[in-house]
C-alpha cells in the first residue's frame, strides 16, 4: 500500500473516462497531446499539453495535424507526441479534432526542425511551414492501405502529374534500364568510382565535386544520379536538391534512365499542390526512395535515407526567404548528421563554405587529373590579358572587344553561341548625360530605366513614367544608358551578325534547352539555357559590372556563374571557346586555369585572415533603432554573463537596394554581431531566447535576426 501511494497520479492519469476541461472524457491510454501551435511568435515556439478526448483516440496520433482553440482561437498544429500525464498544474484543454489521421510529421523530420530552428534562433513552426506541403485532403483517400504499411503499390489508375511516370506491374527486369548501359560519369574522376562503391556498399562518405561539363552524357546530373542509383542498389534512400526547376527537370530525365520510374518521387512548390502532395505521401510510405526537388525537399520524409546530394550551393534560390532563412546546404549538413548519411556536394565553382568544410577535413575533394580536365573543358581566353590587349588597345573599354566579335563569328559556322550579360531589360540604368549622375524618379528617388527604344523613362520602382526628367544636379534634359540589357545586347548583335537567329533567355521568359542550330542565346547570368551538344563558343560580358556589386561575395559569385556558362561550351578538342572581357586578374585566372577549388581556397584564406564569414558565423540584427539597440544590449548582456566575447559592428543605415516595403522602412539599421562557430550554438540560443523575451513582454518594437545571411555584407 505505501509502494502504490508513492506515486501520486496527475489529474489525467490513473482515472480513465474521468471528464476533463469541457466536459469531454479523456483517452483511456496517454490522455496528453503534446501539441506544436502553428504560430511564427517566438515566445510561443513550444509545445503545449491538450487532453484527447476518447472520441478521437485512434485517429490522435503522434505527426498528424490538429485543431486546438489557443487564446480562444481556432489554430492549426501539430500533434508531436502522447504522454501519460502533464505537468501544466491545471486541467486540459480538450483536442479540437484531428485535421488528417497522415501523420506528415515523422520523427526525423522533427528533429531536423528543432535543428535547424536552434541554428537560425528561428522557431519550429516557421521551419515546419517549408517541410511540411499543403494538405489536399482529396489524395489522403487513395493512401490509407500504403499509410498503415501495407505492401500493396500506389493505385496507378491515377495520372502521376509530378512527370515521373510509374512503372507497370508487368515490366520485366529487361525493360527497366540499368547502369551498364553506358561507362560510368564518375571515372573521369580520382576516387570517383571508389566513391560510387562506398555507396553502393551501404557506406556514408562525404565528398565534394566540381563537374566539368554541363550538358550531356558525362554532366552534372549524370554524376549526381549514379550516386543516387548507388545508395539506391544498397537498399537505401535517396535526397537531391538543386536551385530550381530546369536543374530538376534534367535530373529527373537523367534518373529516369537508371531507376524504376515509381522510385523517384519529385518535390516541387512550383508543380502545384496536387503533384506535390502526392509525392510526398509516397514518399511518407516508402513506395518512393528518392526524393528530387527544390529547396523544401531537403525536408523530404525519405524512409532509410542513406544519401544526400545538394547541386550548385552557391545560388541564391538556395536560400529561403522566410525566417528562418534556412540554407539548404546547411539543412543537409545537420541531416547528414542525424541521420548518419551519405553527402554529396557538388557545383562546377566551389563555394568558400564548402572549402571550408573540406579544409577542416569534412569533406573530401573527388577532382579530374589535369589531362582528363584539358581533354573536357573549353580553351579560355580573357580580351584584358597582355597578349590581347597588344592586338586590340580598346578591348578593355569595348563591350564587344574584337576578340569576343571573331570568336562569336567563327562560333556561329559551327552551332549556337552563348552569350551571358548581367542586366536583364533593355537599358535597366539611366545617367545624365552632362554630368553622368545616376537618374533618379521625382516621386520615389528610385532609378529610371528604359523598356524598349522608343519607351519613355520610367522608374523601377514605383513604375512612374518621366518623359519630362530634369537633372537635380545639373539641370540636365539629355539621358544616356548606364548599363546594356539583355534586349538592347541582342538587338545590337542582330545588327552585328545579320541573318543569324538571335534567342534572348532572362526575366520571366527563361528558356531550359536550345537546339543545336546556329543562333547567338543571349541571356542573363544564371539564365543561360542547355544547349544540345554544347555550344561552339561563349562570350561572358559585363564581367567588370558583376565584379564591382558593393557586396562580399561580388567576386565569389561572379566566378561561380562564369564556370556555369563555361560549362555548357563544348571541349576544346572540339573547337570550344570561351571569351571572357573582365580585367581582374585573380578572378579571370581561376576561370583560365579552370581552377575553381584554388580560388575558392584563397578567398576563404583572405576572410579568414580579416575574420569574415564563413571564416566565422554572423548574425545581423534589423529594424528601427531604439529596438535594434535594446535587443543586442540584451543579448550582449546575456552573452557577458556567459564570458562569450562578440565582435559587433554597428548600428549603421540600412542601404535599401529597393523601395521601402512592408517592415523595411528608410530609417531602419543594421547591427552585425560575429562569432566563432565554437560558440555559434550557445549565440543563437541567446539570440533564439532574447527574441522570445521581446516578444512576450512587448518591451521594444520587433527586429529581424538573420544568422549567416549571405546578403548582409
């Protein structure tokens, strides 16, 4: 008796059918849901106990989604776990219904959420908003069989919308393609194959690749689908991310020829709702093993996951632009963690964050021997160097120097030719032509740009024509082009080479392929379409532009999109040329030598050396100045009494490089905190609480806190 009266049972436990708050009666087994409120406030960024009625027992169950009242409020949320009993001291309010018995939350994904969240001192629920898809509770009907475990497959007699097509039961092992079908991608590299086996040997190596080719049989996605194929033949699952949809779209294809088609599914948000939620409640029951999407499917619920792969990091799509503003990298990094996987990383450039994990022994580098990579890659020529500027003198203030012209001319004898700018538009900058002042709107003091030849001025930002522009500095009337678009470029080569087709890629009208015809593509950095067999030459302009942006990563970024442009050239065996017209030395070199792991390497020394990011972590803090200065006084009062030292810089104006919108207002500053990623946990879980604190005693207006922001230097 004095053994059974040492517990003391909560209010719940122990007294099953007893009615609790509302007068609903509890659960007879784990009476308590431990509930994730759908909330982007910090200082709600917990679980909180419900009771669960007896009604909805069976279907209450740990990853579904709730309703729950909250302050007298319907709100979504999550159920995360059953409990026994609860420490809350008061009775419990009951469970409101259970949205969907899928339970779309799995254990992994849970802890890669709370993970991700103490990284970016962000909240769980705003990390759960990117994971988890929008419910179409239509599909949920067609899933309950595979959802319960059994083996029966995914009803066919559906359409499959997500471009994957599904295998028929009848399929022989002779009509599924397999991977002898052509030589491996990987043994132009050291230790490629070596890689492949550790995988398919059911090992978990990490590596990093630089391709060297875009296009064809031995690009990209190819190598980026045999490792997958590899983690896939040792019984496990599969993870690839790339920035956006034309690098999905040739992953897929390439996949499609060395997997079953019902093995791969596609995560999307561009897709649409139906198709993606369709595959990722294949993926939830294991009738996919591979996942292939965008940023969210980093997130994806892949069942045994024993392979990551993340393609080009260095994009910026990469990154959410929401709180937390997750990286996809980083997400793959913590999960590779977790989950004990297989990392890949790869990029025709490599970023200084991945430099920095091969420096720190993380990583190893799977790279090409230099006769392989002479064999592969274009010839590079720079119209800045000696050699070219004692033939032509005015290459370096010509937009088409000579060389790049002849280049262009013969190119297009033998296929289609690229040409990258930086600009979209047709004269996206406008100066006076007196006294070459950038033209600023009247209204808004946003720049004025031209649509077309004969369009009139006109602001970027608010839209506002100014056919009557005067100069506030001179008083000029004359306008003259700051800088060359895409439009006004590809109506100047079509007068240059006339009678060739001239193809324009940028904005809104982004094209994937081009054919092998001959034609001048002109296109956007980042916009450049895949050719079909390469094409004979490439012309990189506006490479000085690039390279002089007022941002840290200027340089890093414009070598990253030159390789990607390169890379789609055909060898130089074959003729290929690539022209480059930029005068800086270090940067053109890396792309003449075709190094991009050298220079990644001495640009991660040089911000080492001037302890810059990734050489240590950063957070910045934004908003109006009276709370941005409350907030780090607070979080560096916490961080005082914890001995952790910061180096901070600021508050200083905040630059806006568009109109001010929404919480980004004129007046708003900038603080900058840095740290070293020894103490990057400890930061942000005082970043993470101090938001929290603010939040619930409503002490000072709300800040933006962004941890390794890549835009904010």
């Amino acid at each position: 008796m004095a053994a059974e009266s040492a517990v003391q049972p909560s209010l719940l436990q122990g007294f099953p059918g007893r009615p609790v708050a509302g007068g609903v009666a509890a659960a007879a087994s784990l009476p308590v849901a431990r509930v994730l409120v759908e909330s982007s406030l910090p200082h709600l960024d917990r679980p909180f106990d419900y009771a669960v009625p007896a009604s909805l027992d069976e279907a209450a169950q740990p990853g579904v989604r709730v309703k729950v009242k909250f302050n007298g409020q319907d709100l979504n949320g999550l159920l995360l776990e059953r409990l026994a009993g609860s420490d809350a001291g008061h009775a419990l309010v009951p469970l409101g219904k259970v949205v969907s018995p899928v339970p779309v939350l799995t254990p992994a994904v849970r802890r890669l959420a709370d993970a991700v969240a103490a990284r970016y001192a962000g909240t769980v629920s705003d990390v759960l908003r990117l994971a988890l898809p929008p419910r179409v509770a239509k599909l949920e009907k067609d899933y309950p069989a595979s959802l319960a475990g059994s083996p029966e497959p995914i009803d066919s007699a559906e359409p499959v919308e997500s471009g994957v097509p599904t295998e028929s039961a009848e399929a022989t092992e002779t009509e599924r393609p397999t991977r002898s079908a052509a030589p491996s991608a990987w043994t132009a590299y050291r230790a490629g194959p070596a890689f492949l086996r550790h995988l398919a040997a059911g090992g978990s190596p990490r590596a990093v690749v630089n391709p060297l080719q875009g296009y064809g049989p031995a690009g990209w996605p190819q190598l980026l689908a045999e490792a997958a194929a590899a983690a896939y033949a040792s019984g496990r699952g599969a993870l690839l991310v790339v920035p956006d949809y034309r690098d999905l779209d040739r992953l897929e294809e390439a996949l499609r020829n060395l997997l079953p088609g019902d093995a791969v599914a596609r995560l999307a948000a561009d897709d649409g709702p139906t198709p993606r939620y369709r595959n990722f409640l294949r993926l939830l029951c294991g009738t996919a093993k591979v996942a292939i999407g965008t940023r969210s499917a980093a997130f994806a619920p892949v069942q045994d996951l024993g392979f990551l792969g993340c393609w080009d990091d260095g994009d910026d799509l990469h990154i959410d632009q929401r709180a937390p503003y997750a990286h996809t990298r980083e997400v793959l990094l913590l999960r590779a963690e977790q989950e004990g996987a297989a990392c890949l990383l790869a990029g025709h450039a490599r970023s200084t964050e991945v430099q920095r994990l091969v420096d720190a022994g993380w990583a190893v580098p799977i790279g090409a021997d230099r006769p392989a990579l002479r064999a592969t890659v274009p010839r590079v020529v720079n119209t800045a160097d000696s050699f070219e500027q004692g033939r032509d003198p005015l290459a370096t203030i010509a937009r088409l120097p000579g060389a790049a012209w002849k280049a262009a001319k013969e190119g297009l004898e033998h296929g289609p030719v690229l040409v990258q700018v930086a600009r979209a538009g047709y004269a996206p900058s406008l100066v006076c032509e007196t006294c070459r002042e950038p033209a600023r709107c009247n209204a808004c003091q946003g720049p004025l740009a031209l649509a077309g030849t004969s369009a009139p001025p006109q602001c970027r930002w608010c839209s506002t024509p100014a056919p009557d522009w005067r100069c506030t500095h001179c008083g000029g009337k004359r306008l003259r082009k700051g800088a060359t678009g895409v439009l006004r470029t590809a109506e100047e080569l079509g007068r240059a080479f006339p009678g060739a087709t001239v193809v324009t890629s940028s904005g809104d009208q982004v094209k994937a392929r081009v054919g092998p015809g001959k034609a001048l593509v002109v296109a956007t950095v980042g916009a450049e379409p895949v050719a079909e067999g390469g094409y004979a030459a490439a012309l990189l302009l506006d490479g000085d532009s690039l390279l002089r942006r007022e941002t840290l990563r200027a340089a890093e970024d414009t070598v990253r999109r030159w390789f990607n442009a390169a890379a789609l050239v055909r060898p130089a065996p074959e003729g290929g040329l690539v022209v480059v017209t930029a005068t800086d030395p270090t940067a053109t070199g890396a792309l003449l030598r075709w190094d991009p792991a050298g220079y990644a390497e001495r640009e991660l020394a040089l911000r080492t050396e001037l302890g810059l990011p990734p050489a240590v972590r950063i957070a910045s803090v934004t908003g109006p100045r009276p709370a941005v200065e409350h907030f780090t006084g607070a979080v560096e009062a916490e961080l005082g009494t914890a001995d952790i030292a910061v180096r901070s810089a600021g508050p200083a104006p905040l630059l806006l490089s568009g109109p001010p919108s929404g919480r980004r207002h004129a007046e708003d500053v900038r603080t900058l905190l840095f740290f070293p990623y020894s103490q990057g946990a400890a930061v942000a879980r005082v970043l993470r609480a101090t938001r929290a604190a603010v939040a619930a005693k409503r002490t000072a207006e709300p800040v933006q806190v962004r941890l390794d922001g890549v835009g904010v230097l």
